[in-house]
C-alpha cells in the first residue's frame, strides 16, 4: 500500500486525478523473483470525462513499480480483495 500511496504517478497519469485508490495484496510471480499487485481507481480520461473505476495489474521487483498495464481477466483482478491507500 505504502508503494504504491507513495509512487502513484507510476500507476495514474498525472491528468486522470485518481480517487478511491484500492490496492490488493502483492502476490509472488509464479517465474522470476518479482511480486504482483492489483490496483484500481476511478480515473478521468485525457479530455476530463470520467472513465469510472479502472484497474491496472502492476510488477514491482527491488521495491519498486517496475511495470503496469490494464488488467484483463487472466490477472483474476475481480477476485482479489482490496484496501484503501
């Protein structure tokens, strides 16, 4: 939570103005050394309309972000249980 609390400009755009941000319990990669984690918000698109909750699935390898991307079903994102940061 303090990671991503703390580096949220490497999950949001600046121009989105995340709110409600969740993030769910970081997961250990099945191959390699990295850990996963779910995060969503409710994010604005690039011309100010709100595109409602959006989730991204991040890699964070050496205590840092590492990778993000939208999540899709294979991440099982809808399943996890998230906490506020």
């Amino acid at each position: 939570k303090r990671l991503v609390h703390d580096h949220l400009d490497a999950v949001f755009v600046a121009n989105s103005y995340p709110r409600g941000v969740q993030v769910s319990r970081p997961t250990h990669e099945v191959r390699g050394t990295g850990w996963t984690a779910c995060v969503r918000a409710e994010v604005n698109s690039a011309t100010g309309n709100s595109l409602g909750v959006v989730t991204y699935r991040i890699s964070i390898i050496g205590g840092l972000i590492s990778d993000r991307r939208r999540a899709d079903p294979d991440d099982n994102c809808e399943t996890e249980s998230y906490e506020p940061i």
